[in-house]
C-alpha cells in the first residue's frame, strides 16, 4: 500500500481534508497531522516517524505554506531522501521562483481527476520514483515530437550513467505523450521479478500483455515472435511501451529483446487506420540496444548539468545578493557536484543549510567528502553499476573492477596497454587478479561492461568525463596523491614516444600535456604560468617524429585539437592567457626548421 505524507500550513485544513478523504477511498495510507486519529501523540515523533515511512510527500502549496516554518522543515527532510516521490499540489498562492526547491518540481492542480491520471494512483504498480530533474527540455522534445509526429520514429534508447534522470524522463514522457497515445504502459525491472531478467518471453509478458510460452532455452523462435505480433495488432490502436531499468537484462536477454521488438514493429507498422507501436527503453548501457542486423534503437543520451541550471535553481531560493553572488555560488555547486543531477542535490541541500553563506567551505577535503562519499560509494561504486553481468562472484568481481577503476580514472583516455602497464606494476592489483583466475582480457571486457564506461567504437575507452572527475578527487585526496598519481600517468605515456605512430603519436602527446598540467596544478600551482609553455614546447619537439604527419599537418591538427579541449581551458582558467601561450610555444616548435 503506498504511504502518503501530506504536508500543509494549518490554514489548508480544509484541502488537506478533501485530499485525504480521496487518497483514502483509492486504498492509500495518508498521514495529515490535524486527522483526528492523530490527536494526543508527540508532534514531533510522530511527523518524524511518518516522515521515514512515506514514500510519497505532497506538499500543499499556497502562501501559508511558504511562510509555515513546520512546512519548511518537513520539506527539507523529504527532499533530503533519495527514493521518496515528491509533488506539488497548488491550493493557493505563491510561485515556483518564490518555492526555492520545491520550484524545480511539477505544480499539479488540485482537481481529482488530473491529480488521479498525474499520480497514477489507479495502476497499482507500487512504483518509487528519484527525484526529478530539469534542463532536459531539448531531449524530451526529440523523442515527444518523433512520437507525436506520423511516420516519426517509434523506437528509442535513452541511457545515461546511474542517476542521471532516466527514470524520471520515461515517467515525464508518459505524461507528455499519453493524450496522443491510445496506450501507453511503463514497466521498471527493478519492481519486478528477477526472473524477468533472462527470459525475453516472460518479459515481454508482462511488456506487452501478450501470452507466450518460455522456451528451455531462453530464445523466440520465429513463429513465437508472429504470435507476439498477431496479438499485438489484433488491439487496433496505438501502443507506447516503455522499459526502465534495462540494464538489469540479461546480456543475451537483451539481445533477443531488442530483435523481437523490433521484428515486431516491423510487423505491425504504421497502418492505414492509425495504428502504431512504439517503444523506448531506458538503459546504463546503450551497447545492448546497437542491433543494426535486426534493427536501430534512435539514442538520447543524458549528461551532466550545466552551470546555467544550477544557477536557476539557486536565483529559486532568492537567498543571493545579487547576479554575482548567483553567478559565484552556480559555479562553486557545479564544481563540487560535476553537473550530476543526484549530487547536486546533495549539495543544494547543504548549501540551503548553510543559508547559501561561507559555500567556499564546500572546498574544504571534510565537507567535501562528507557529501560526496555516500553518492560514490552508494550509487556510482554500487554492484549493479560495476557488474552488469549474472553467473559470477559479485562481491569479488566489483572489488576488482573498483581497483581498476581507482588505476584508470587518472587518464583522460585509456586501453588495454594501461591495465596492463599498471598491473606490472601495482602488487596488490596483480595478486586480486591472479587469486580469482582472470586474464587481462577477461579484467578488459570487464572494466568496458561497467555502466561508467562510454561506450566508444574504437580501441580507447574513457570514463564518462564528470565522474571520472568525481572519482579522481575521490581516490586521489592530497595534492601529494594527484602529483605522484600525474608523474605515473607521465612516465607511461613517454613510454609511448617510440611506439606510438601516425593517429595516436599526436593523441598521446596531448595527454602527456594534460598530464604535465594536472601535477603542476597539484605540485606547484604558483609557478605554472612561467613553466607550463616551456614544457609543452619541449613535448612538441620529443613527439613530432611520426612519419603519418607532416610538421603543418601536426600543428593543424593540435591547434584545432587543443582549442576544443574545455577540460584543458578549464584547468588554465585561472591563469589569464596561459592557453593561448602554451599552444603558441607548441606551434612554435613544431615549426622550426630541423633540417
């Protein structure tokens, strides 16, 4: 049964009771602290007891509201939890730019009706949403217009790393594109049974509310995929499903997923009457939706925030000054978070804690890590984001993937050679691999199944760039840490110099740069701007032998190379004009005459 918290300034009572009386005759648990049946306990005891045992929170909102101080304080502990659904239910005044945190939500009318299709409280699918996120207008509007639109594309994968917002996306889609949809149906694996997860004929069951029977080995053959089709298209109408949580699949159930789907939407496809079948999915790992044999899954990828949304959540609070004081704080509180929606709102709340006052504290290693640790270890380092695989020793397996992932979050870009180089030279990573049996192969495939991985085409691998950054000040806490850590990252790639040819000399001589860079920042910060050109123009000289490029192709190519790098501007944006005189000094090399 869900639990509701109902919170609401004493002048609300009236709505307070409305709601509840409804809420009760859909068969939902409220707690609203005027109910009769209330009467007579500790006040504080018992909001904070209802408190942890919600899982839902409407927030009553008028004018009373935003000046109760019990409103704020029930507000803060809910917002507080990652895994409780929060709404606002307008009953009277006031503004979402007057509603600090609660401004970033959606205002939802009181009327039963609309409250009933918003809340999907007729379903009774006991889903939990994550809180939800903004500054996903234009992804939404690709896939809402594709499917508003006839003859648009049916078929999408939205992915992301953990905690960017896919959950939210697929249930603020529903919403989106349900008036123009005859059906449209959600199903998050993470509620259902495991088994769902590696037999592609019970799931798509319980998707598509057909029947067909499970195979012995886990597969559809032809003639159960036209039944599939047959019973779907028998419904005449347009039907939108969509899949959350499908990372948790199976790799091979993913596989046999994805073709069945799509055979199916090639079955069906747009007919004359209108009828139409579409189906998005929302995924850590984009890799199991690439079919081209058997069909396209459109990608939506979801990234990191950008300074210009926390600055619009911040101005919601009206706690700064002025536009400089907004302006300071969005990039303090982008900075500590990466723009990762879920850590941000970490950091949001402690900073609203603070009064939005001394946030340079947030630079502090304590605070810092106070915030960041649980979001790392809990989210980002949790098993199902390391080990997206079945049949193995999860516990050993992401402790080993971890260690890897300590090694390589120091390099930009990485491949085998990487493993294998630190694997030589770290004792404990080289006994955790030989003690559970893996080969560098095996620890590859490994590392590049893991939700935190992009997925590239070609032989290097990355880290998704902001929590490869998270990850780094996670592992590495001194500058002491950062310089030895970038010295090691130096060595291993002049170990390159003579190896590297054609595309890769120049790639390689670019992180060297990076490298070289980041220990000065950690090592001696001060002396960087009379150091950092001199060094860059002798790393041109030591790597301009490759016999692929030519010494004006070579400039071409690190000169448009370097002005694309943000993470390079960025580490230099403190020292005015040291950029452009490090890619001077570099051209400069280059293009003397050797002869």
């Amino acid at each position: 049964m869900k639990r509701v918290f109902l919170s609401y300034a004493k002048e609300d009572v009236e709505a307070a009771e409305q709601l509840a009386t409804w809420l009760r005759e859909k068969d939902v648990e409220v707690f609203w602290w005027q109910d009769p049946a209330q009467r007579g306990g500790r006040i504080r005891g018992v909001l904070e007891e209802q408190l942890r045992i919600a899982d839902h929170f409407f927030a009553l909102m008028s004018e009373h509201y935003l000046a109760s101080r019990w409103c704020q304080l029930e507000c803060d502990v809910a917002i507080g939890r990652d895994d409780m659904v929060i709404k606002v239910i307008q009953v009277g005044g006031g503004e979402p730019s007057q509603a600090g945190f609660l401004g970033i939500y959606d205002w939802l009318s009181p009327d039963h009706r609309k409250l009933s299709a918003a809340l999907d409280f007729d379903s009774g699918n006991g889903r939990r949403e994550p809180p939800p996120f903004q500054n996903r207008d234009d992804e939404l509007a690709q896939v809402k217009n594709a499917l508003r639109t006839s003859g648009g594309q049916d078929l999408w994968v939205v992915f992301s790393p953990p905690r960017m917002g896919k959950s939210w996306f697929l249930q603020r889609l529903r919403t989106e594109v349900e008036s123009s949809w005859e059906q449209v149906k959600v199903l998050d694996l993470r509620q259902e049974p495991a088994d769902l997860r590696i037999d592609p004929a019970r799931l798509l069951n319980a998707l598509l509310g057909v029947t067909v029977e499970p195979s012995a080995d886990r597969t559809l053959t032809q003639e159960a995929r036209l039944d599939i089709a047959r019973q779907v298209r028998k419904r005449r109408r347009t039907q939108l499903y969509l899949l959350d949580s499908a990372d948790l699949l199976d790799r091979s159930c993913a596989a046999e997923l994805r073709s069945a789907l799509f055979q199916v939407h090639r079955m069906i496809g747009p007919t004359t009457n209108g009828d139409r079948f579409g189906v998005v999915v929302g995924t850590r790992r984009h890799s199991d939706w690439r079919g081209v044999t058997n069909g396209r899954f459109e990608p939506v990828a979801l990234s990191e925030f950008t300074v210009s949304t926390v600055r619009k959540t911040i101005e919601g609070y009206g706690r700064t000054r002025n536009d400089d004081e907004a302006a300071a704080c969005a990039t303090l509180l982008h900075g500590t978070s990466e723009g990762l929606p879920a850590l941000l709102t970490s950091w949001l709340m402690w900073a609203k804690d603070k009064d939005f006052l001394g946030l340079t504290e947030a630079e502090c290693a304590r605070h810092f890590h106070e915030v960041v640790d649980p979001y790392v270890k809990n989210d980002l380092l949790a098993v199902e984001s390391l080990v997206p695989a079945y049949g193995v020793d999860l516990a050993r397996t992401s402790t080993i993937i971890e260690h890897a992932l300590r090694v390589l979050v120091v390099y930009r870009v990485f491949t085998r050679s990487h493993l294998n180089s630190r694997l030589e030279t770290d004792e404990q990573f080289g006994r955790e691999i030989r003690q559970a049996g893996w080969s560098v192969d095996g620890l590859w495939e490994a590392v590049s199944n893991t939700s935190l991985i992009e997925q590239n085409t070609d032989l290097w691998r990355c880290v998704n760039p902001p929590i490869r950054r998270l990850l780094y000040r996670y592992y590495y806490r001194t500058d002491g840490d950062r310089a030895t850590a970038n010295a090691d990252a130096q060595r291993f790639y002049r170990g390159w110099i003579e190896k590297a040819a054609g595309l890769e000399q120049p790639k390689v001589m670019l992180e060297c740069l990076w490298h070289e860079t980041s220990r000065l920042l950690a090592e001696r910060p001060h002396s960087l701007g009379d150091t950092l050109p001199g060094l860059a123009a002798q790393l041109a000289s030591e790597f301009i032998t490759s016999t692929m490029y030519g010494r004006a192709e070579m400039g071409q190519f690190l000169e448009a190379t370097l002005r694309d790098d943000t993470e390079l501007l960025h580490a230099l944006s403190g020292y005015e004009g040291l950029h452009d005189q490090v890619l001077a000094s570099i051209i400069a090399s280059i293009s003397e005459d050797r002869s």
